[in-house]
C-alpha cells in the first residue's frame, strides 16, 4: 500500500509541478505582451503630451493676436470718434454753400492722396528689392 500513495504522490506532485511550470510560462508571455503594451502607450502618452503642448503654444499665440486686433480696434474707435467729433463742430454743408473753391481743393488734395496710396499699395513690384525706385503714375 505504501508503494501506491508513493506513486500516486509522485504522479500527482509530476502533475502539478507541470502545470504549474506551463502557468508560469503563460504568466511570462502575458508580462511580456503587457510591458510592450506599456512601452506603447508610453510612446502615446508622450506624442498626446507634445501635441498639448503645441496646442496650447498656439492657442497662448492666437490670444496675443486676439489682444493685438482688439487693441488696434479699440485705437481705430478712438479715430473714428475723433473724426465724427470733428465732423459734428465743424458743419462742410454750410462751408461747402459759402465756399466751394476751398471745398474743392480739399477734396481733390485727399482725392490725389488717396489715389497715391493705393498705387503704393496695389503696386505688384512693392516687394522686389531693387535699386531703383518704383515708377510712379
């Protein structure tokens, strides 16, 4: 009797030592898959963190810009007030009927300057860097 627990025992003890060097092996491989899975997200990770990065560098540039464009808006309301100001003290209908010489000469002089402006402007050779200066009309 004592030769049959001895060789069940041992076939018992073959069994498990068995099954639990193929668990172990299976708990190895699984280890392995999971560090590259962390290895990958890892490498994710830092991608979504340089993209957050870069998306608050641009969302910091496009404030500044945004700040710019309302303080030049604010100056341009300056100006627009101003010159409504300057217009309500001063009434052309009544100067224009009093004297149109001067009325006229006033608006061919800003007609002549707004002319020269836009060819300044619209002229398709402003950003060659040349000798010479442009020809004008």
């Amino acid at each position: 009797m004592g030769f049959k627990f001895a060789a069940v025992s041992t076939g018992l003890l073959l069994i498990v030592t068995a099954g639990l060097w193929f668990f172990v092996q299976m708990q190895a491989k699984e280890i392995s898959t999971l560090k590259a899975n962390a290895i990958l997200l890892e490498g994710k990770i830092e991608e979504q963190n340089a993209s957050i990065d870069n998306y608050l560098a641009k969302q910091k540039e496009t404030t500044e810009q945004i700040n710019q464009l309302n303080a030049q808006n604010q100056e341009a309301v300056r100006e627009v007030n101003q010159l409504r100001n300057t217009f309500q003290r001063h009434s052309l209908n009544n100067l224009a009927m009093a004297k149109p010489g001067l009325i006229e000469n006033i608006i061919n002089k800003g007609t002549a300057k707004v002319k020269t402006e836009f060819l300044e402007l619209t002229d398709p050779n402003m950003f060659e860097s040349t000798d010479e200066a442009p020809a004008s009309n």
